[in-house]
C-alpha cells in the first residue's frame, strides 16, 4: 500500500491518465498502467479484480461493464473514467446497479475531470466489506464513498424458485449442434435472429464448452476471448486499425479490435455486430477472411515504414511479428505482421430485426460468416417456461404475456424472442407486493389474486402489464413505421384494452 500524500495520489492518477492520449481508442491495453497502478495502490490483483473503461456518455455504462466474457466475473474494483464532468450525476444510479442486488463489482468509482482541469476520483459506491474501501479512504481521503449494505445484496440476490436464470432461451438441440459444429470447423461464426432469443447466452455457454475441453471440439489448447459491442460510430480504424497520432504525437498505426485480438492470441466476439456499420468498416478484412493476406497499411509516415500486414498461421496459435515496433521510436523496414492461428475465431449475434432498421451485412460480407439461425422458440414452449414465473398472479396476467408474444413472434417487421417477455410477471408482481409505489391499497392487494370480476383491480393488472411491455419491447416498437405499428396495434389492443394501447403509443416518441 503506498504511503505517498493524497495530493501525490491524485497527482499520479491524473499523469497515468493522460498518458493514454485517445481514451476511446479501441484498444484493450490502454489502461495497463493504470490498472498496475491502482492494483499496487489499493493492494489487490491487477489482472482479474479490476476493470476500467473510458464512458463516453453515461447511457454507456451498462454497455461497457456488462459486456460478455471475463468482465462478468467478479470484480474488486471497477473504474469508469467519464468523458465529461456533468455525467457524473447522470452515472451515479447504472454505477451503483454493479454493486447492488445481482451486481458483479464489489466498488464502483466514477473518475472525471472539469473542463482543462486534472483528473480525479469524485464518487465511488461500494458493497459494505469490499476490500477497496479502506485503502480508498487513506489515499484518496476527499473522495465521497456511498455504501450498500451486503446484508440486504445477499437476501436480493437469493435466486427465487422459477427465477428467469433458470429458464433455458434455446432448447433446439439442432441449432446448439449446428454453433458448435459451425465454430470448431469455420474461423467466422455469427448467430443470426430476432432480440431475446438467447444468442449472446448460447454463444457464452458453448465458447465455456469449449474453454472447459477444448479438444472435444479439435482444439488443441483452451482459447481466451475479447468481447466487445459495436457502435455506430466506429470506423475501419475501431475495428482493424488505422492511423492515429500517438502518445508522443507522431501519427502511427494502431491496431484495432481485431489485430488487437491476434497480438494477444485471444478470439473476437462481436456481440449485436450490426450497431455498427460492418459492411463499412470492415474494410481489408473481407479479402482476409477469404483466406488471403491483405496490407492494411503503413506503420507510419516516415519515408520507408514498413507495411502492417494481416494474414493467416499455419500453426494452431496467431503470433505477430515486429508489433511492438508500432510503439517504439524506430519502426525499422521489416513487414509488420498480424497472423491468425487456425485456431482462431471471429464469432459474433446479430438482430435479424435491427437488420431492418439500422445496418444489413452486405452479400460480400455474409458469405465471409457461417451464419446459425436462432429463432424464437414456440408459443406452447414459452407457455410452459413462462408457468413458473406466474405463481400468485391472477390468470389475466399469464394470458396477456404469451397472446403478445405469439403477436410478436409471427410479425415479419416485429419479431422478438421471450426473454423480453419472461420479465413481465415480476414487474405485475412488484406492482401487489408494493402497493406505496403502485398507489395500491392493501384491501385491494389482498383481493386481487383470484379476483375473476371486472373491477379496478382488474384495471390495474393492465395497467402493470402494459407498463411492463412497453419497458421491454417499446424501444423495438418505436421503429415502427406508422402502418406497421397500426397493424400491430390491431392484434395486442384486444389484449391490453384500447385505452391503454393508446397510452403506449403515446410513449414511444420518447424511446426514440
């Protein structure tokens, strides 16, 4: 534990974080000193029980500490550097969900910087006996720490019995087949199907398969795996690389997500691939994936550099060769080499409905993917998986889920899968449990279950059932075109009432 000043700590935060000239460079070894740092500061693990992320917007922050992969693990301590000082309040509520019930971070600390000011510590939110608290406290004494309680995490995260964890997204053991087959015998894999129906989950139960027997699947060794989600803002450069002015200001070559996944040896999976742009920024990568090498492009400006090459190894394992030059004060002439193992994979999900409304991969870049269809399951499997989340509901409430799900299921514009749906019941349930918050009185709570006559109780149960559907699905229902969303309406109204169908549509201009 260091026994510098708090002035000498904040100080050294601040230097170590603006050596990372791009903050939002998509690169996965930026924050090494300052993990190290911090590991060596607070007395802990650097390379498992810390994450760090820059968030560009406090929207962000779910995305970035929920990722897929080892950032679910448990974390000591988590730090989102916030790209601006007003964020912090906005911050302080996704932040503190990693900490409370069902959270994976024991700390959670926002790290901002007023305009042209120094960088700083301003808020952390800590479980109660988390390990960071104390050497948080001596090192960084005017930083305010909000606590949450373990006792009241533990009895919010005891598992209920029929609790959504436990309901399996995917039971066709045919597409579980064909993902495994597809990635032990392809180096690109996307699972392609409507939101909610369990691809990110499939691909991280099959990729632990594979971690945990590797040659089962006729891989020679246990593979790592670098999860990241796609924006719409990225480039060629986010992706594979491109050049960029470095932390010495000398405009250099850096490698993307995926040159970046070769170096270290690690799979890429891009989860929900089409937020952004691919058949945009894929660039080079379309003639590698067609098994040729490819030049990506100089290593820097200086007359001779060499070029940075993308190819294939014979070998099971990727290797670079000359990477580390792209860093050091002499590039030299050799031909810099990104070379992918035959045991590496490029894997990735990707919302057939999103296909509709933002970007669609082009043919070229289709054929590039195996592409595993994962769709929906049927009306009578999601009847019987949904049986365990209604116990104590009123039959409405089991009705009404499913009748919109088969809506959904069989639109062509607006098809979703359960796990949107499966959430429902609880939000009903909260609805009765808590009748301050739902403005019920605690009479009608105790008549409601069972309650087979029209009545306000009866009134609220669609009250909370469209609340709950307009919470899951309205994002997907605003991008719908007018006649679409008409069209719609025709079939859930009856389910829900007219009157509440229009308070819906009334809401979604504000999803977007």
């Amino acid at each position: 534990m260091s026994t510098t000043t708090p002035q000498d700590m904040s100080g050294q935060l601040n230097e170590i974080i603006n050596q990372v000239r791009d903050l939002s460079a998509p690169s996965v070894t930026k924050f090494d000193d300052l993990r190290d740092w911090l590991a060596r500061v607070l007395g802990i693990s650097p390379s498992k029980s810390i994450a760090i992320y820059y968030v560009s917007k406090p929207g962000n922050l779910d995305v970035r500490f929920t990722q897929p992969g080892s950032i679910n693990e448990h974390k000591t301590l988590g730090l989102a550097a916030l790209a601006e000082e007003s964020h912090l309040a906005a911050s302080i509520l996704p932040a503190s969900r990693f900490v409370g019930p069902g959270g994976h971070i024991d700390c959670m600390a926002l790290c901002a910087r007023p305009h042209e000011g120094n960088w700083s510590i301003r808020k952390v939110i800590a479980r109660e006996g988390s390990a960071a608290i104390a050497p948080i406290r001596q090192n960084f004494p005017s930083v305010s720490i909000e606590t949450v309680p373990a006792a009241s995490i533990a009895a919010a995260t005891r598992s209920p019995a029929g609790s959504l964890s436990a309901v399996p997204l995917v039971s066709d053991d045919r597409v579980k087949r064909m993902v495994r087959l597809a990635i032990a015998s392809a180096p690109a894999v996307m699972l392609v199907g409507p939101p909610g129906t369990g691809k990110t989950t499939l691909l991280e139960e099959i990729v632990k398969e594979i971690q945990s027997d590797p040659p089962a699947y006729g891989f020679r060794r246990e593979p790592s795996t670098l999860w990241v989600t796609p924006e719409e803002s990225w480039t060629t450069r986010d992706l594979v690389g491109g050049e960029t002015v470095d932390e010495k200001s000398r405009i250099r070559f850096r490698p993307g997500y995926a040159l970046e996944s070769i170096r270290r040896d690690e799979w890429l999976v891009l989860d929900e691939a089409n937020r952004a742009d691919m058949d945009r920024i894929f660039g080079g990568l379309l003639t590698w994936l067609a098994g040729h090498s490819v030049e990506l492009g100089r290593a820097s400006t200086e007359v001779g550099s060499p070029s940075v090459v993308l190819g294939w190894n014979d070998a099971a394992e990727s290797r670079c060769e000359g990477a580390e030059r792209l860093q050091a004060d002499e590039v030299g002439s050799d031909t810099i080499r990104f070379l992918a193992g035959r045991e590496w994979r490029l894997l990735g999900t990707y919302n057939a409905l999103d296909a509709q409304r933002i970007f669609r991969f082009g043919q070229a870049l289709g054929r590039r993917f195996v592409r595993v269809p994962v769709s929906a399951m049927s009306v009578e499997e999601f009847r019987q998986a949904l049986d365990s989340q209604l116990d104590g509901l009123p039959p409405t409430v089991g009705d009404v889920v499913v009748g919109i799900y088969q809506v959904h299921r069989e639109s062509k514009v607006a098809q979703l899968g359960p796990a949107l749906f499966f959430w429902i019941p609880e939000y009903v349930r909260k609805g009765f449990q808590l009748p301050r918050l739902s403005g019920l009185s605690t009479t009608t709570e105790s008549s409601v279950a069972g309650s087979s006559s029209a009545s306000p109780e009866e009134a609220l149960v669609f009250q909370l059932l469209t609340e709950a559907y307009v919470s899951s699905a309205g994002v997907w229902l605003a991008r719908l075109e007018t006649d679409e969303l008409d069209r719609l309406g025709a079939l859930i109204a009856p389910l829900i009432s007219e009157q509440e169908w229009t308070w819906l549509v009334n809401l979604l201009p504000s999803l977007g």
